[in-house]
C-alpha cells in the first residue's frame, strides 16, 4: 500500500484527490493539517480563512480532549498528519 501526502485540513478538503487515493488504496498523509497560517501575504487571497481560529473546529478539539491537528477532521477521516514547519 502507498501514501500520499498533500496539503489537506478542514478549510483544504481537496475531496477529489482524497477520494482518488481512498479508490485506488493511497493513504491520505495530511501534510500542514493546520493549514499555513504563518504563510506570505503573496500566498494568501481575500477569502482566506485561518483553521486554527475556527471556532468550531477549536470547540471540537476541545470538546474530545486533542490538539487541534487532530481534531474531528483526521479522526474521522482516519487521515495520517504530517506537520509542516514554517
């Protein structure tokens, strides 16, 4: 079985790619499972929205006793994290 690690939390779903990998037996690897807050204003647009301050994400987290990287997202999609270092 391979995997495969691509920028993927809950404001980055990428649904068509994680369903491909799920297809085709490819181990989702959520790789920046907190999204990029501290990422350049050039990479940034309008609409951005920062995962670690959602509140609902942050009540979830809360809620079941985790960090937020491995909130309800990963937990029920049984997703891998691989943190990205900025």
């Amino acid at each position: 079985m391979a995997d495969h690690a691509f920028s993927l939390h809950p404001h980055l779903q990428q649904t068509e790619l994680f369903n491909y990998c799920l297809a085709h037996n490819i181990v989702p690897v959520a790789y920046s499972p907190i999204g990029s807050p501290g990422r350049p204003e050039r990479d940034r647009t309008p609409d951005d929205t920062v995962d670690v301050e959602d509140p609902v994400i942050t009540a979830i987290a809360q809620r079941i006793g985790v960090q937020f990287c491995m909130s309800g997202f990963n937990i029920v999609h049984s997703v891998k994290n691989l943190p990205a270092i900025h």
